[in-house]
C-alpha cells in the first residue's frame, strides 16, 4: 500500500472507489489502522467500504502511532490528528471532503470540521466514543502505563513490546507508541534511550489532552454549537461508546441528522444505505 509523509510522519493509506471523496477516520483506539473498517467490532458486519466505493472515492489510512503508519514522541493531541488528516487530503490534491469517522475517529471529524469548516462537506459520525466510563477507562490506560514506566524504564517498555503482540487497548504497560516501536527500530532505539521524566510528563498530559470530559472528546461544545456543517449522528450502545455521547453531538451540532436506531437494527442492509442517503442529500 503507498505511504506519504505526512506532518514529518510516514503514513499508510489506500484510496479505493470512486466518486466524490470520503476522508474516513478509522475506529479502533490506539490501534486505529485501515483495516478497522473491516476487521473490528460493528463494522466487521456492516461491510462499508464495499457499499460506499461503488459510489464514493474512499481514502482510509493508519492513524499516527497505529499500524504501519509511524510517529513522534510527544504531548499528542486531536490538532496533531486533524493535521494528519488535512495533510492526506493536500498530499492527494483534494480541497474538499466529506468526513466519516467511526468510534474514537469521530472526534477528530469533529476536530477538522471546527479547524476547516471550508474544506468538509459533510460528516458522518457513527458510533462515536464517549461517556465516562470511556474517559476512566482511558485514564486508567495511560496510568498503568507510567507505572510500568517509572517501575522498569523505557528500555523495560521496548523489551516487553518486542516480546509480545499485544497493543496498548489489551495490555496499557505497553504504552500508545507500541505499534512505532514494532515496525522502526531507529525509534525503538532512540525511545528506550530517552529521558523517563520527560516522557512522564508529555504522557500524563497526553491522557489529560484527549480525554478531558464525559462525554465526546474533541473540540469545545461552543465550537460545535457555531459549526454550520451538516452531520449524521448514529449512536453506539456500550460502555465506550455511550448513546449519551451521541445525543451530545445531536444536541451540540446545529446541522445534525441523528438517526435514531438502536444497534442491534445497524445492519449491513440499513446502514450503508442510510449513510449514502446523508451524503447524496448534502451534494
């Protein structure tokens, strides 16, 4: 698959389909790859990218710090992943986009429609994560990961990230640049070799910058509230992707379409035909 480099950093990414474009923020936490549209939990079944590229040019990529995409270490937060986002579309000479975002990517959606509201067209914001048992669960993530910082030493992290498969969603002591570490040894070195206080500090505020509310992360409610944007809301029902946290974007969003289904009738039959239904009603 190509790969640009993209705000200093490599990135994997496929374009497929055809038609106006769709810039898609892919789901998966810290483990947000391309292959999230098709592998993980409820889009395993919804098969999207089969449904919209017949009709919508479809650009899906690694997330910085997931998959074969690479990274930097420093105080990440939703401006570093807007950047990666805008500067795929610049690196394919397109100006203007529709945005879809699946569980953690919808915030970043919403963080490039704040940031660039001339360059989206539309977003669509489905299952988006959020809530608070969400944010504790995250906190507690980055939290077991400086303690195994502060106990073993950055050496100790690469150490255990090369002896296992496992990502920072199923074992926290591995930490968010786990995926970088596995697939670019200059990093590997230069990260086991840097400075643990540092890295302590730009973690904590890493974990306080993304995940700094109870319901959807991302941009300001008071943002979300002046953007004139159309968007389709669709809920998730669990714990890290709250249906509270949906309803916050419905009542935030002046433009939003929220389509009040409950997950168990988010099938393959209705949902690829709903979110093509939204994006032909907005051009």
């Amino acid at each position: 698959m190509p790969t640009a480099v993209l705000d200093g950093i490599s990135t994997r990414y496929e374009v497929t389909g055809d038609g106006p474009p769709l810039l898609m923020f892919s789901p998966g936490g810290f483990d947000s790859t391309l292959e999230s549209w098709r592998t993980v939990g409820i889009y395993r079944r919804l098969n999207l990218l089969e449904h919209l590229s017949p009709r919508h040019t479809c650009i899906i990529f690694d997330r910085r710090e997931s998959g074969r995409s690479g990274g930097r270490v420093e105080r990440v937060g939703w401006s570093d992943y807007v950047a990666q986002g805008m500067a795929l579309l610049d690196h394919l000479g397109i100006r203007r986009a529709h945005l879809m975002g699946g569980c953690v990517g919808c915030s970043t959606v919403a963080a490039c429609a704040v940031a660039h509201p001339d360059r989206v067209l539309s977003m669509v914001l489905f299952s988006p994560a959020g809530g608070a048992k969400y944010r504790l669960k995250q906190h507690s993530r980055f939290a077991q990961h400086l303690t195994y910082v502060a106990d073993h030493g950055l050496e100790e992290v690469v150490s255990l990230v090369l002896g296992t498969d496992k990502g920072f969603t199923t074992d926290p002591r591995v930490g968010p640049w786990v995926s970088v570490i596995r697939n670019d040894p200059a990093f590997a070195k230069a990260y086991a070799h840097g400075d643990a206080a540092s890295y302590a500090t730009k973690v904590s505020g890493m974990a306080r910058l993304l995940f700094d509310r109870d319901t959807v992360p991302g941009p300001e409610p008071e943002d979300l509230l002046a953007l004139q944007v159309p968007a389709l809301v669709v809920p998730g029902q669990d714990e890290s992707h709250a249906t509270s946290a949906a309803r916050y974007l419905q009542e935030c969003l002046p433009l939003a379409d929220y389509w009040d289904v409950p997950v168990a009738e988010q099938t393959e039959e209705t949902a690829p035909a709903r979110i093509l239904a939204f994006l032909d009603s907005v051009g």
